[in-house]
C-alpha cells in the first residue's frame, strides 16, 4: 500500500502548481531529499513537515492522514448537507470549517463552504465571508477531478467566484471572471449590465446587452418551438394553433408592433 504522507505530498505539490525543484527552494532543501519523500524512501522530520503543511495551507493532522478517497469525508458532507435543512447557517458554516481542519482537500466539503459562505456574504453583506466564498470556490476548482455531480462544472463555479465579486462591488474582478468564461455569450447580460450601471462605459457595454437580447429572442423561439412539435406529436391540436399563435405574435411584437417586448433602438 502507498504511503500516504509520500501521496500527499506529490498531491499538494502539484495542486499548489509547484515543482520539486521550487518546493524544495521553498524549504532550502535539496531536489532529491523532495524526491525521495514523494518516493516513500524517507519522511521529512517535524519541523519540515510544518513547513510542508503551510505551504499547502493544510493541518499537519492532514497532511499525515488525509485519504482522497476517504469515505469518512463523504460521510461528513453527507452530514453537513442535512444540517443546512434545518440549521441556522452560521451553525452550518462553523461544522463546515471544523471539516475542512480534517478534510481540506475534499470537493464537495470545500464546495459546500464555499456555497455557504457565499450565501452568508449576499444576505448578510459581510464582505470577509464573501472573500472567504472566494478562495474557498478557487480551491474546489482544483478539486474538481472529484466532483461526480454532472450539474456542476468548472464554469459554474468560476461564475460564482463572479457573482462575489459583483457583491463585493469590486466590479472590474467581476468583469473580468465573466469575460474568462464567456462561452457562447452565456455572461453576457450580467457583463452588460455592470458595464452599464456600475463602470458607467454604456457604449462597451450595450454590445453585450444586445448579444444576450438577441439570445434571448431565440431561446424563447427555440422553446416555443419545441412545445409546438411536442403538441404535434401528441395530436393537440388545438394547442399547436395558439403556440404557432403566440411565437406569431412575439415575432411581431419585436418588429414594432404593440407587443411589449421590442427590440432596443
């Protein structure tokens, strides 16, 4: 079986995006002493291994036993997941910080403080729980080989890190997440929008507002459609006339007509 020290140590290294060469710098220490404790042929005596445990921001309890694949981990966020039902969050984000002292390398521990200390930081408008949201989004995104829920990916979380930003009111940090992954225009109305209202640059910022306008006319022309085939395929009739009706007359409506919805300009 691996050793688990030698594991971690290779694990934390690379997370940290540091090579042995510029860890062993950081301990003025020689290459091969780094290799040889990554290799399980020796441990690092106590005060190295502080320094080890600092360097990766981890306890020293963590980095002696800590699993990545530790079931006792799966079951505490099980845990913690149940308490948000019922508890205050304050009280959930205190069992969350305990976790993370024995499991801080753990996908969905560090996701779940992180969700928690966001909603903490926009409700409460405590701008330390947002920061907080922050690193803690950073660090599950590079978990995320953990992550087994489909419905949550990288880009979902880099947003999040957006939305703190934009709560923070550090909006240029905000833009500049949203811009990173701005895939197929999927930010932009929330860049438009603080373009516009918060950076005070209308002229920037209506491009956007327009390329999530026109994306929003063909995701309504797109679902009308598929309620208009569904009603095909099930013989109503009936409800294919009024939906063929109804997208009809939104098309319409953005040509001028009295719809209320128009296109801008």
């Amino acid at each position: 079986m691996e050793n688990i020290l030698a594991q971690n140590i290779r694990n934390f290294r690379k997370r940290m995006g540091l090579t042995q060469e510029q860890l062993a710098e950081r301990l003025n220490i020689t290459l091969g002493t780094i290799s040889k404790w990554e290799r399980g042929t020796s441990e690092p005596a106590l005060p190295y291994l502080m320094g080890l445990a600092e360097i990766f921001r981890v306890s020293v309890d963590a980095m002696i036993g800590f699993s990545m694949g530790g079931g006792d981990a799966d079951t505490e966020a099980d845990r913690i997941k149940e308490l948000d039902k019922e508890n205050a969050i304050e009280q959930v984000a205190a069992e969350y910080d305990r976790a993370l002292m024995k499991f801080p390398n753990h996908f969905r521990i560090t996701l779940g403080a992180a969700q928690c200390y966001m909603q903490i930081g926009v409700v409460y408008r405590r701008n330390a729980e947002l920061r907080k949201a922050v690193d803690l989004f950073r660090h599950a995104i590079g978990l995320i080989s953990q992550n087994t829920d489909p419905a949550i990916n990288e880009l979902l979380l880099r947003n999040e890190i957006a939305q703190c930003y934009a709560t923070l009111k550090d909006y240029k940090k905000a833009i500049e997440e949203y811009k990173k992954n701005n895939l197929c225009g999927n930010n932009d109305a929330e860049i438009g929008l603080i373009l516009t209202e918060h950076e005070k640059k209308p002229e920037e910022g209506i491009g956007y507002t327009e390329r999530a306008f026109i994306n929003l006319i063909g995701a309504k022309i797109t679902v009308m459609s598929g309620y208009i085939n569904y009603y095909k395929r099930t013989g109503n009739a009936a409800m294919v006339i009024r939906a063929a009706e109804w997208t009809l007359n939104y098309l319409k409506s953005l040509e001028g007509g009295s719809g209320q919805e128009k296109l801008p300009g």
